[in-house]
C-alpha cells in the first residue's frame, strides 16, 4: 500500500454505470470504487472508456443506467460546476489553463468555490473581500512552494515548458481543497525527470494533503510504482480490479492490453 492515510471506507463508487453515445457503448456496466486516502488508477489503451469514466464521476458526462455515490449520498443529476463545490477537481489531458495568467492567478481560480464575499466588496477589493482574497492567496503562496514553482509565480502560462505548465494545472485542483482529485494523465507528454517530478508531487499530494486520487496514465511502470488499486478497462468494459501485482499477472490484462497494440 502506498498511501499513508488510506481506509476502506468507499468515498465514491460507482454501480451498474452504462454509457452510450448513439449506438456506441463508452461503458458498460461498470462498478467501481474509489476509497478515501488512496491512489486510484484507471488503465487501458486507447478507446477503453477511461476518459469517460472520469467525466461521469466529476458530472460531465450523465449515464444512461447506473448510480453514482459520493461520501455516502446518492448523486442525480448535477453540473461540473456543482461537482467542484462537492469537493472534486480535475486536470485534463489537454492542459486547460488560461495561458495569459500568471502561474499565482490561474492557481488563485481554484479558489472560486471557496469565495464567498459580496460582489460588490470584491469589486471595491475592500473589507471582507480583501481579507477573504489576502487569505486564498496565502493557501495558493502555500502550494506554489509545494510544488516548487516559487521562480514563475508571476510568469504567464503561455511562456512556460509543457511540463511545468502540468504543475500549474495540478497546483490549480490542489487550490480547490477537494476531497477527490481526478488526474487525465498528468504525465502524457513528459520526458523522464519531468514524470519522475510528477510521480514524486503525487505521491506527497496524497501523504500531505491527505488528497484522495484517481489517475488516469498510460504509463505502466509509473500506474505500478503509484498506485494502490488498478482497475483496467477495454472497449468500455471492466476486465480487472486490484492490487498492482495482481493486475500485472492476470492473464487477461495480458491478452488484452500488455499483449496487443490497440492504438
């Protein structure tokens, strides 16, 4: 187990969940969980649903069948938005970040769940409002030396390397203080020390903040090192669940996904 502050309590699971686009199956009758403190991968080559799965658990994406349930209430129907305050944050597998901001300001937007000043004192910058922003922006200094990225905190995304601006776009989830983080493969793109910079926040996220993460990564040696549960998806179905090394040695991952090229 990597997680230090992990439990068996489910923090989110997934029942009987059935996607469909047309007469093109996404999911199919899926059931999962995710459990507070751990790191969750979701695996499987391209095609298989991931993406899919993580837009229904963060409310993108509504299922035709199936239930969604989140710290022990049942979900209906909600916008992303709604999901956020709930307590889950996503990155994405295109990095979307407002490229003309700073690193501090696009990490400051993952605030805004969090603000709850009148309009009108956040347009005078007076009284609450200002001591409420003084605030947030003291969590965001927080979590930008947490990540290491004190040197462009006022630097526009724009400018920045792809795999610092995968930092920022982490450092923006981190900000929202949710009780799950949703990963689209963070590391895509990456080179070696860029991923191993990843996989360490990763695993400090999780210890530190105490952050409950499911991953999405086509990365089989960084899914293996992280994570302490693997669920493996193809062609919209669930063809495995479980420890690490478990997952590795089932013969029908094997076939399914190690074995063959599916891209």
């Amino acid at each position: 187990m990597h997680s230090a502050l992990q439990t068996d309590a489910a923090l989110l699971s997934v029942h009987h969940v059935s996607l469909t686009f047309g007469g093109v199956t996404a999911l199919a009758d899926i059931s999962c969980d995710i459990r507070a403190g751990e790191i969750r991968a979701i695996i499987g080559p391209n095609g298989a649903g991931k993406s899919s799965m993580l837009n229904v658990i963060n409310g993108f994406y509504h299922p035709q069948q199936g239930e969604v349930w989140f710290c022990g209430e049942k979900r209906g129907a909600m916008k992303p938005f709604e999901i956020a305050r709930q307590g889950i944050a996503r990155t994405f597998q295109n990095i979307a970040l407002f490229k003309g901001m700073s690193t501090l300001d696009n990490i400051m937007t993952g605030r805004i769940t969090h603000m709850h000043a009148h309009l009108g004192w956040q347009a005078l910058w007076y009284g609450p409002a200002a001591r409420e922003e003084i605030a947030h922006r003291e969590k965001v200094e927080r979590i930008i030396d947490f990540l290491e990225i004190q040197s462009i905190r006022k630097t526009p995304v724009g400018r920045l390397p792809y795999g610092l601006q995968k930092r920022v776009e982490l450092g923006r989830a981190l900000a929202a203080e949710a009780k799950l983080l949703l990963l689209d493969e963070p590391m895509a793109g990456m080179n070696l020390e860029e991923k191993e910079d990843m996989c360490r926040f990763i695993l400090d996220v999780n210890a530190q903040f105490g952050a409950t993460i499911a991953l999405i990564e086509h990365d089989m040696g960084v899914v293996m090192d992280i994570a302490d549960r693997v669920m493996v998806l193809d062609y919209g179905r669930k063809i495995s669940d479980g420890a690490p090394d478990e997952v590795r040695n089932d013969q029908t991952v094997i076939d399914a996904y190690l074995g063959a090229v599916h891209e």
